[in-house]
C-alpha cells in the first residue's frame, strides 16, 4: 500500500472484510482471512497499528488458514511471507528465515509458485 492512501484502504478492507464474514455467516474463510491480511497491513503502513497488532492477526490468521487448508489454495503462503517481512523490519532476521521459508513450502504446495 501507498502509504499516503493506507488510511482510505483500510477504511475499504474493513467494509470488505466484514462483507466476507456476513456473507459467510460469521465464518471466517480463506477470503476473509486474506482480507484481514491486508486491512492490518495498511492499518501498520498508516500507523494506525503497531507492528504487535499485525504479528498477533498473522499468527491468528496462519492458525485459521492451517485449518481451512486447501491443497490448491497457495496464497496462504502470502499470510507467512507477510510476517517474515514484518520480522525483518524488526531485525528479527533468524526468525524471518524460518517463516519465509515456511511460505515458500506452503506456497509450493499449490498451482501458485509467486508468493
């Protein structure tokens, strides 16, 4: 995210996760999850968030995703690439390592190979 347009996306990704939850009954899905990938990380890039935030919702979002698994849906691997880049942004470079990795074996998994 732009981060000069960071306020209006998440202003955009909160009304579109909460559409994901209704119309799933409440459930969270792989889409919501995604969805609230990306509200975090533009609430983070508007500093609107603190990067705790963030690695809380990405661990959440990793459990929830591990149980909706989808043999074909690589994007999951995205949620621990995402949070290996948050880890390097804190120096955290061990730590990044694994879960980028991590991402990739995810990612590989499905018909993706860009994540």
């Amino acid at each position: 995210f732009a981060h000069e347009r960071a306020p209006e996306a998440a202003v955009v990704l909160e009304e579109a996760y909460e559409r994901s939850l209704a119309l799933n009954g409440g459930a969270e899905t792989l889409q919501s999850i995604y969805v609230l990938n990306d509200l975090v990380t533009a609430r983070v890039t508007a500093g609107a968030a603190q990067p705790e935030e963030l690695e809380r919702t990405l661990r959440r979002l990793i459990a929830v995703s591990e149980t909706l698994e989808k043999e074909e849906d690589s994007n999951r691997g995205a949620l621990w690439v995402n949070l290996g880049r948050l880890y390097l942004q804190q120096g955290r470079w061990e730590e990044a390592l694994t879960v980028c990795r991590r991402g990739l074996q995810v990612a590989s998994k499905g018909k993706r190979r860009d994540t």
